[in-house]
C-alpha cells in the first residue's frame, strides 16, 4: 500500500528525529520542518497528506500558522504541543486542526490519531455504516444494533450519535456538538450534551461507566471511535 | 502577642478607642476628682495612654497622650478651666507628663519597628527554608528518574552481550516508568506554581461525576497499581457545575497517594455524594493510616511523613489543599477505627435538575 506523506514542523530537533523514525517505521514518507515559514513554504510547494503542527514555533504563533495553513490546505492536520490548556485545545480545534495531542505523547496514540485522520480524509463519501463487534450504525437506514438488537433512541441522540459516526474517530467540541445539534442560542448549554452523552452510553457501551465507543476528551469533547483501531 | 491585637483593629479603629477611652477615663477622674486630686490623676491618665501604647500604633498613642495632657490641664490643674497653670511645680509635673506620654508613644513605635524586622527575618527564613526543603526533593525526585534513564539506555548502548533479551526489555520499561514518574513531577510543579501565583481562577462547567470519577481511576489503573479501587456512586447522581481539572486533579492525587503509601492488594473505596448544593467525595484506604501528630501537617507544602518511604515530594496533598480551597471548598483527613485513613472533600456546588 501506498503510504502518505507526512510533514512535521517543530523546532525540537529531539522531537523531529523521534516522529521521523516512528514514522517511517510504519511505512511513512516524512518531511519536516524546524520554523513555520519552513513548513509553509514546503506545505505549499508540495502539499502533504498530513501535517503535524507543533503550537510553540519560534518564529510564529502556532494558532496562527494554523489558521494560515487552512486558507489552501484541506489535508488533515494533527496538533502536537507541549501546551495542554483546554482552551487552546479547544481553539486549535475550531481553527480547523482535525486533532490534537499533547506531549508527551504515547505513539500508539499518534499512530492510531494519525490513521483515523488520513481514512477520514480519502473517503470520497461517508461511510453509511459503522461495524464494531457488537455495535453497528447504519446511516441509511438510521438504525442502531447493539449486540444484534435494534437500539431505541430519542430523535436527539440519534442525531448525536449519527454525528459522531459520520466524524469517527475526530474529537468534536462541546460548542460544536451544542451548536450543530441544538442550535447556536445553546452552545454554553453543556448540561444538556452531558446529560444526553449519559444516556447514549447507556443505550450503546457495555459499561456506561467505562465507555468504549464514545470517549470523554476531557474539558475539550467527545470521541466516537469504531473499535476496529 | 502584641501584634495580633493591632492586626484585628484598623486605623480607624484604634483612634475612636483611643479617644473614647481618654474622654471616659477622664470623665470618672472628674467625678472623683475631689477625692483623690488632681496628682493622682495625672498618673491615672498617664496609665490609660500606656494601656493604649501596648496595643496601638503610635499615631493614635501621640493623639490620647496630647488629649490627656490637655484635659488634665484644663479640667484638673488648679485653676481649673483654664490651661493657666499657677505654680512652677504644676507647669513642671504638666511638662514631665506630656514628655512620659510622648516616651511611651516613642517606645511603642520602636516596638513596634523590632517587631516587624523580626518578623521580616523570621519569613525571610521560612521561605529559604522552603527553598532548601524544595531543591532537596526536586533534586531527588526529578535526579532519580533521569539516573534511570541514563543509566538503562547506556546499558541498552553498550552492546554487552550479557545482556538478555528479558534483560533489555526490564530496562525499557523502566525508561518508561521513570519518564511517567518525571512528567507527574512536572505536573505537579505546575500545579503548585499555578496556585502560588494566586492567579488561579475556577473554570465552572456542569460535570458528570461518574464520568469523571471513573476517568480518574482508568488513569490511575493505567499506572499499574496493585491496590483493588472500588467505585460508589449513584448512577443516577445530578450533574453539579465545578471545575473539572481541578477535581480532577484533587481526586487524582488522593488516589495516587493511597496507591503509592498502601501495600499491595490493599482496598481503595471512593465514594461520591450530593446533599443540597454540597459536592462531597471521600476516599478510604484500608492501609496503616496516618501517624495522628502528623494529621494537621499532612497538607503542608512539601510536608512529608517522618517515616515515609522514598519518592514523593510532600506536593500532592498540598494541590489538593490548594484546588479544594479555590473552589471554596475544605478537605479533611482523619484515621478510621478499623484501620486506614479517609480523606473526605467537600466542595460547595450548583447542582444540576437535568438528570445525567
């Protein structure tokens, strides 16, 4: 298989020459890049297929190269900071970074982030369904199956739900789950969100308590993922 | 001594007391000034103004000592009513008063000046004592896991062959552990720097506490650990609007100091309930629990047990302290009877009607 291209623009040579070998360890092609003008300059000359943004650039505030870099490039771009400030997350997110980690890092983390950003961007259409183990969605048809049996859900939580699998694998905001399901008057409404996430879990995880589908990013939003990795 | 009782009375204060008392001490010397004289009462009046001087600053000691002086020359000295003074013995006893009153206020501002430099020194000390205590257990605590680090990855480099498979994957994981040890370090001097700095705000948002409590113990279990955590919380328990990263945080530290202070195999319960608008959350060990002359200590920063083990660096329960008060809040801890100790936090909240 074919595997992407990769850009990494962080001033840290450490950082750079670990991503590189994991990376390439895993079928990769890497570039990088040590200061943001570097990265833009080779993200727009030959525009990877993933960028991995570091927020701390010496010569440019990383939000704003971000915000430059999503003028033209519609590529996935991963965010990995030292910064783990909910607010800048946050931000980072609703500037159109498709996710965020913050260092350090767990490389399987990256790695799985990394697949789940690249499937969702080569898909021409959404995938209409979800096919976990025991979970299936299907978007067609708007049903939910837990362990083979239909799942009863109110016309919000499916819209929730059906959100959530339409942007598997993507951390989706507490502002822009409130804003897209309820409406822009409600977007500092959380308890609303929270109170629904509940009962979604209680419809579709083997243990509420324990999610496994729908994770909590914690002071950010939520995670669905498909438990295929 | 002295200074706890001007600290509790202000400015303001000070002088309406110390005026009211002259006018009332001088109002009961004119009543009994027939008997007693106009001498005795000049020491009567110089014992009110010394009163005064223990306690007050000098401004409001220097106003009561004039006043005084001027009221036992007009009201006392004969003629009376007037601030003509007959004799050369009377004009010398009025003078000697106002100079001892005047002394008195010099002497309480002097005191006063000694007081404050000691106490300057005194805090100059704690804090380098702070400092000492402070790069003791960060060099200890952030040199420990570096050596280890060091240390494994030159022995990963060296290419002994003695070196068994078995052999280089104990040393791997124990880069990986001590890089976890590191990055809880960093997190915590963070933390306490945030709250030094006095700048930290709550940041309230409408919580599930299931959710977060069951987040914090995923977190905690990933550490490893040998002790058994047990959950008890209502399923359907309200949402309550609090800062998540700072319960967190405090739920966090609480367990990881019961795992890492606890023998193996030892039980964790953590139970969490609502009354009213108060969020309370309480977590017991089964272990030997806390020595009790050391329970009032606990919190103190970088306060570690007498006996404690190795590792740590006395912040943890500190942040905890910190975060329950900037969300209003009080922690206590106490010895339960059969064995093990319970921390139990209370955090005054909103409370949501939605149900989660």
């Amino acid at each position: 298989m074919n595997k992407a291209e990769i850009l990494i623009i962080d001033d840290e040579e450490q950082i750079r020459k670990l991503l590189e070998i994991t990376l390439r360890a895993n079928n990769y092609t890497v570039t990088h890049a040590a200061t943001a003008k570097e990265g833009i300059i080779i993200a727009s000359n030959h525009p990877p297929d993933l960028i991995i943004l570091d927020l701390g650039l010496p010569d440019k505030d990383g939000l704003a190269v971000l915000h430059e870099l999503r003028q033209w490039h519609t590529n996935p771009i991963i965010i990995l900071s030292v910064q783990n400030a909910e607010e800048i997350i946050v931000k980072a997110l609703d500037k159109g970074a498709n996710d965020y980690l913050s260092k350090p890092w767990r490389t399987g983390e990256l790695l799985a982030r990394i697949r789940s950003a690249l499937r969702s961007s080569t898909q021409e259409d959404i995938e209409p369904i979800i096919n976990s183990e025991d979970l299936q969605i299907d978007l067609q048809s708007r049903t939910v199956r837990k362990n083979g049996d239909l799942v009863k859900l109110t016309t919000t939580e499916y819209s929730l739900l059906a959100l959530f699998a339409k942007n598997e694998g993507k951390v989706l905001t507490h502002q822009y789950l409130l804003r897209a399901i309820w409406g822009p008057g409600f977007i500092h409404q959380s308890q609303y969100l929270r109170v629904f996430i509940a009962q979604i879990r209680k419809k579709i995880e083997n243990d509420p308590n324990r999610p496994e589908y729908l994770l909590t990013e914690s002071g950010v939003g939520y995670r669905f993922v498909g438990k295929q990795g | 001594m002295i200074g706890i009782f001007t600290k509790r009375i202000n400015k303001r204060e000070q002088y309406l007391i110390s005026l009211l008392l002259v006018l009332a001490v001088s109002g009961i010397c004119y009543g009994i000034a027939t008997f007693l004289g106009y001498r005795v009462i000049a020491f009567i009046l110089l014992l009110t103004v010394s009163l005064i001087a223990i306690s007050f600053d000098i401004l409001p000691v220097l106003l009561s000592a004039i006043l005084s002086a001027f009221i036992w020359n007009f009201f006392f000295i004969p003629p009376r009513f007037t601030f003509h003074v007959s004799t050369t013995e009377d004009v010398i006893l009025f003078i000697m008063y106002f100079v001892i009153a005047l002394i008195n206020a010099a002497l309480t501002y002097k005191i006063r000046q000694v007081e404050k430099t000691s106490r300057k020194k005194e805090e100059k000390a704690n804090t380098l004592k702070l400092y000492d205590t402070l790069l003791h257990s960060l060099s200890h605590e952030l040199r420990t896991p570096i050596s280890t680090i060091i240390a494994a990855t030159d022995n990963l480099q060296s290419s002994n062959d003695n070196l068994t498979k078995e052999n280089k994957d104990q040393l791997v994981s124990e880069i990986s552990k001590a890089s976890f040890r590191l990055n809880q370090q960093v997190e915590n001097l963070l933390n306490i720097s945030r709250l030094e700095s006095g700048f930290i705000q709550p940041k309230k948002d409408w919580c599930d506490i299931n959710e977060l409590v069951y987040s914090v113990v995923k977190k905690i279990e990933q550490n490893k650990i040998t002790q058994k955590i047990t959950i008890n919380i209502n399923p359907d328990m309200p949402l309550v609007k609090t800062d998540k990263m700072m319960l967190e945080q405090i739920i966090y530290n609480l367990l990881n100091n019961a795992s890492l202070y606890t023998k193996d195999d030892s039980k964790i319960n953590i139970t969490a309930i609502n009354y009213a608008d108060v969020l309370q959350i309480t977590i017991e060990d089964d272990g030997e629990g806390f020595p009790e002359e050391e329970i009032g200590n606990v919190f103190d920063k970088f306060y570690r047990l007498k006996n404690a083990k190795a590792g740590g660096t006395g912040l943890g329960l500190s942040i905890v302290k910190g975060f329950t008060e900037v969300l209003k809040g009080n922690v206590s801890l106490k010895n339960v009877s059969t064995g093990g100790s319970k921390f139990t936090i209370e955090i005054p909240c909103e409370v949501s009607h939605l149900k989660a």
